[in-house]
C-alpha cells in the first residue's frame, strides 16, 4: 500500500540534523527537478523580499519565511514526519504509533511538496514555505512543473499494491495514477451526516476532513493493514468502525473514490 498525503502550511522550524542533502532524499530520480525549484525559490527570496511574498502568497505577518527560504540550504534538518504539523499530521500522532506502525509509515507514507516534489516521512528536510499552487517566475505553476518527473517515478514507487489519494486538488495536479494503476487507487472524501427537520443532510468538511483522514492512516498503520486493492480497503475501513460509501470507477483508468460519513466532527 502507498498513502499519498498533503503536506501541510504550518511546519516545525529548527532541526538537529546536518544540512540539506539532495542526494540522501527517497526517490532519486526526483532530484534533478528538485535541484531547480530549490535553486529558483532560494535565489527569488534572496533578491527580493517583497517579489517572493507575493509570488508565494505569504501575508505580512508571514515575512519571516522569505528569510528561511533563502536559507534553505544552509538551514538545519530533521525527518519530514517532525516537519510536517497541522491538522492531519496532529490526528496521524507518528511520534505516538508503535514500532510496528511506525515502520509501515515509513514504507508506506509519500507527503507530496511543491518543493521537493514528494519525500518519505524518513527524508531529512528543512522547514519551508512553498505551497504546490505557487508559480515560480522561472518555472510557473509547480503542478504541472512536477508532472514529468512525477509519471515516470510514482508508478515504481506504487509496485503492484493500493494507493491510497488523500491529498487536497492541489497536491493531486502533479501527478494523477493513470491505466491499470488508476484501478487500484482509492480517493476519500469526507461527508458530514446530520439531521435537520427528520431529513439527512450532507456536506464536505475542511477542517475536520484533515482530521478524519489522520485518523485513518493511524488507525489502517495500527492495525498492520495491508489491502491490495480499493474493495479490500473498503472492508478494513468498516471492520475498524468507519461508514464508507464506495464508488467504483464507470471505466476503466479511473479511480475509486469513497466517501467517508462521519456524524460528529472533531
């Protein structure tokens, strides 16, 4: 099984670890396209504070990241899964998993990055400000940017198992599972069921959607599941107490996607 994730806006800031290491990050065949989104953002925060905040959406309380990103490689590191915070990565709790599931996290979690692509919760990395939906002057939206490099390594990364998408639109446009592998990778949406006058009402939920994505990654990694496909997926989510509605894909080439429906949020 292969978990895609999101990564998140809010990052833990120092490190214990060396400098950046292109060459020590998973999936090798990433690191000539990351060698020049780095060189791009750390060369745009240099030359110009005011250019980088807008290009990278950052208010004026947030000038301070233009300054980290500048010094990205000289900064210190430590592994992805203590950079990432925020919501999903709160309801995951990695620190907190058993050796057994933390293990299955490190083979199984893929956090994908408008900066560095996408990296093992294992890659030592700095903290950044890069969000997939900037667009670089040099290079211009880093979704479509990713997309080369993405198809010809994600596919060897996914093998012959699940994948699992839980990543947000933005993070999905670098790279889409395509033919057979499409057929084995299941999308979750999150629903939120209530009652208004005797009648069911639904609606997608944000915050609360990262939430509920954490929580089952934490609980699929606790449990040692290992589904080979969407269906086998469906039935450990039920076995583990979730309310899955699941829609097979009309063709093929197409994922699955299943809905999750949760009555109370938190």
């Amino acid at each position: 099984m292969l978990v895609l994730l999101p990564p998140s806006e809010s990052k833990a800031v120092g490190g214990d670890g060396g400098q950046l290491d292109l060459g020590g990050l998973s999936l090798d065949g990433l690191r000539a396209a990351r060698e020049v989104v780095l060189d791009e953002l750390v060369a745009l925060c240099e030359a110009d504070e005011e250019k980088a905040r807008e290009v990278l959406g950052l208010s004026e309380g947030l000038r301070g990241e233009v300054a980290k990103n500048a010094a990205l490689r000289t900064a210190p590191t430590r592994p992805a899964g203590e950079i990432y915070t925020g919501v999903l990565y709160d309801a995951l709790g990695l620190a907190t998993l058993g050796a057994a599931a933390h293990r299955r996290a490190e083979r199984t979690l893929l956090v994908f990055s408008g900066l560095w692509g996408a990296v093992r919760i294992t890659d030592r990395i700095p903290s950044y400000r890069c969000s997939m939906g900037v667009k670089l002057p040099a290079l211009g939206a880093l979704g479509p940017y990713w997309r080369g490099s993405m198809a010809d390594r994600l596919p060897e990364a996914a093998g012959d198992g699940l994948v699992l998408d839980l990543r947000s639109a933005a993070y999905a446009a670098a790279w889409q599972p395509k033919g057979e592998l499409a057929g084995r990778t299941a999308t979750v949406r999150v629903l939120h069921s209530r009652m208004v006058d005797g009648v069911e009402k639904r609606s997608v939920v944000s915050h609360f959607n990262k939430a509920t994505k954490g929580r089952i990654v934490r609980d699929l990694l606790t449990a040692g599941a290992d589904p080979a496909e969407p269906a086998q997926l469906v039935d450990f989510l039920r076995e583990l107490g979730y309310v899955v509605e699941a829609e097979a894909p009309a063709r093929a080439g197409k994922a699955w996607r299943l809905d999750v429906v949760v009555t109370e949020i938190h």
